[in-house]
C-alpha cells in the first residue's frame, strides 16, 4: 500500500553513516536524533499494520451486513407477496361468511 512510497526503513536509517568533517555535526547528537526517528518508524509502521487489519476487518464486516441485507430485503419481498395473498385469502373467508349468514338467515324465514 504505502510502502512503495515510503523510502526509507528504520534499518536504512540505522545503518546511515555520515562523513564527518572538521566542522561537522556532533555525532552523539545525530545517533540521538537517528534514534528517534526509527523508534517513530517502528511505531509508525506497527500503527499502520493495526489500521490495516482493523480496515479489513471492516470491510469484511460491511460485505457481510451488505449480504444480510439483501436476504432481509428478499425475505421482506416474499412476506410482502404471501401477504397479499393471505389478505385475498382472508377476502374470500369473510365473503363466504357473509354468503353464508345470508344463507342461513334464508333458510330461518
């Protein structure tokens, strides 16, 4: 991901050597710096191993909510249609209740 753009490891920098000139830089000061600069690469790349399994776990995770979503829509679809059916069902039951209290009600005169 990111590492094609990062050029330098902490071992890269660990191992730089400067040459040292008569007016040069102390080099206690420099190991020094050196040193912080590959404990914040370390830690820098431990966070971003973290960041990336916690990404593709999430990725994962919206992939699974998206398919349990479409089997919820798709369930809801077909409740929908046997509702309508169960409600001309339920139509046809009352009508036949009607007919026959009207029958019945026919037959007492």
């Amino acid at each position: 991901m990111l590492n094609s753009e990062i050029e330098l490891s902490s071992q890269d920098i660990l191992s730089k050597e400067f040459k040292i000139d008569t007016r040069g830089y102390r080099p206690q000061e420099v190991d020094k710096f050196l040193d912080t600069i590959i404990r914040d690469y370390e830690t820098f790349n431990r966070l971003l191993k973290i960041a990336s399994n916690e990404r593709q776990e999430l990725v994962d995770e919206n992939i699974n909510l998206k398919q349990e979503v479409r089997n919820l829509k798709a369930k809801l679809e077909a409740l929908a249609n046997n509702s309508d059916n169960s409600t001309s069902t339920a139509d046809v039951l009352r009508r036949l209740s009607n007919l026959e209290k009207i029958v019945y009600d026919n037959e007492k005169e």
